[in-house]
C-alpha cells in the first residue's frame, strides 16, 4: 500500500460558540477524531452496495459527538475542506483494507462546501484515489444543496472536473432547505438521498409523504440517477421502499453508523429483526438476511 494517512494534526476545525475552537484543534493532535462507516443496503439484491464515512468526535469528557454537536454553523468555512481532506484520505485507506479482504465496496465521503469552490479539489481527489489505489468507481461524493448555492456556477465546474475523474456525485438531503427539480439537470448527479424527514410518515399507506417519495424515486429513475433512502428506522418503511424499487437504503434498521472494526462482525451477525425481513421477503432461510449480504455470491469471500 503506498498511502501513508496523515497526522491529523495538520488539519483544525473552527467551531460554533461550543466548544471552542482550541479544543476541536487538540481533538484532532491528539487523534480524537475518528470516522465511522454506516452500510447502504441494495434492496433488490439483497447485498451491502457500499458504506457511508461519517466523522465522530470521542470527547474524553462527552463521548462521542455526533457531526450535528460540534460542526453546525461551519457549512461555508473554508477549514471543513481540510477535515474533508483527512476524511477522505481515512476512508479510501479503509477502501483499500476492505478490497484486500475481498469486500469491494464503494465509500461515500462528504464534500464541505468550500470544496465545491476549490477549483483544486478535484485533483486533491484524483491524487488520494491513486494514493490509496482505489478504483474512482468505488468512491462516491455527496454533496448537499445548501453547499451548491453558496457558488452554483464555480460548483458546477468543480463538479464536472470530479465527474471527469470517474467518481460518483450524489445530491444528499434532496427535499430539504432551496430545494429545486433544476438541481437535477444544471449539476452531473448520478445519485439522489432521499431526507430521512419525507421517510417518517412514508409508512403509512396513501400519506402524501408516501406520494412524494415516490414520485422523486420514479422521477430520478427517469433521468438514469440511483436513489438512496436515508433515516430507514423500521421494516414497514423499508418494504415500501422495495415495492418503489428505490435502488438502496441506509438507516438505524439496517446499522448504525459504525467503527470500520465492527462491520465485519455486524456482517456476521446482523439485528435479528432485519435478518427475518429478509427471509420473508426473499423467502429463503440459512444464510439470507443482512450477513447474508456479505457472505452471498454478489460479495463472495468478503470477511471469510
């Protein structure tokens, strides 16, 4: 492997009012920042698609801290570049482990938004997926409206230099804050997150939440994009999403967000309730269910 991961001292975050930015800048000196990784499930083939990295903040007075308790408020600061630098680079060297033991998946990063206005972003990319030799095919990058607002034209040209590489770009919290159907045309998006808020009441039969998601899933099949339900927190919501043929899910009900050692283990041993949805829906028994999503041919010899 010729990527070396660097110290994560080089790079510092600016807080909201709490905590302050002195501590956020020793978390990462002092290695307190680490990256979890949440699957993506393929509904339809009952195989984990990809991963989700997502950074975690172990505070050694709070625990640790979700994105949402020590990043709000720096959407448009120029430093969540750096921290999405060091993300990546932790992601694809994980993305190179995984491959090694035979589980090719694909890793899905967040681009801050002063990212998307770095006209040298996409060759940070390139040169990381050739640092760590990750094939472009396997790293998916998400960015978010809010974040292509800030310079739609300077994103839009950005965007197309990442897409020039080979990576995936996909549109995460669609349905939230300046949402617009132009998104879908004036930007190179191959993936659509569905918000987790359009999923709580998607249960219910009729609901027009149930209407909306699904006109959003048929509406991106149209344009040739994959849709990914985020915020799946039970077996009925995720049963709709199957018979909307949304392509993958990603949620609580399937795996909270985890450390890169554990995945293996949840792969082997999935929640109980979600590995019965499976058997009933595949009508199958043994080895069906999520592990089976690893142990089955579409994933063959990953985690043996």
């Amino acid at each position: 492997m010729r990527g070396r991961l660097p110290p994560t001292g080089r790079f510092a975050l600016s807080p909201r009012r709490s905590p302050p930015a002195r501590h956020l800048r020793a978390a990462l000196s002092e290695d307190q920042l680490e990256v979890h990784y949440q699957p993506k499930l393929r509904i339809d083939a009952e195989r984990v698609a990809g991963v989700e990295a997502l950074v975690r903040w172990r505070h050694p007075q709070r625990g640790l801290l979700a994105p949402g308790d020590f990043l709000l408020g720096l959407e448009h600061h120029e430093v969540l570049g750096d921290l999405a630098v060091y993300v990546l680079d932790v992601a694809l060297a994980q993305a190179t482990a995984w491959r090694r033991e035979g589980a090719p998946l694909t890793v899905a990063v967040n681009v801050a938004s002063a990212s998307l206005i770095d006209e040298s972003w996409p060759a940070s990319v390139g040169a990381a997926l050739e640092r760590w030799e990750v094939p472009s095919e396997a790293l998916v990058l998400e960015i978010t409206e809010t974040a292509i607002l800030q310079d739609p034209d300077r994103a839009a040209a950005v965007l197309r230099d990442l897409v020039a590489t080979g990576v995936t770009v996909s549109l995460d919290d669609f349905g939230t804050g300046e949402s617009s159907l132009s998104r879908l045309l004036q930007f190179p998006i191959a993936e659509l997150k569905i918000d987790r808020s359009f999923l709580r009441h998607v249960a219910v039969r009729r609901s027009r939440g149930l209407k909306v998601v699904k006109a959003v899933v048929d509406l991106a099949h149209e344009l040739g994009q994959r849709v990914v339900a985020e915020g799946v927190e039970d077996r009925p919501t995720l049963d709709l999403l199957a018979d909307m043929r949304c392509d993958e899910a990603q949620g609580y009900y399937i795996c909270r967000p985890v450390p890169a050692a554990d995945l293996p283990h949840w792969a082997r041993n999935p929640p109980a309730a979600a590995d019965r949805l499976f058997m009933r829906r595949l009508g199958t028994g043994g080895e069906s269910g999520l592990g089976g999503a690893f142990r089955s041919p579409a994933v063959a010899s990953a985690w043996p």
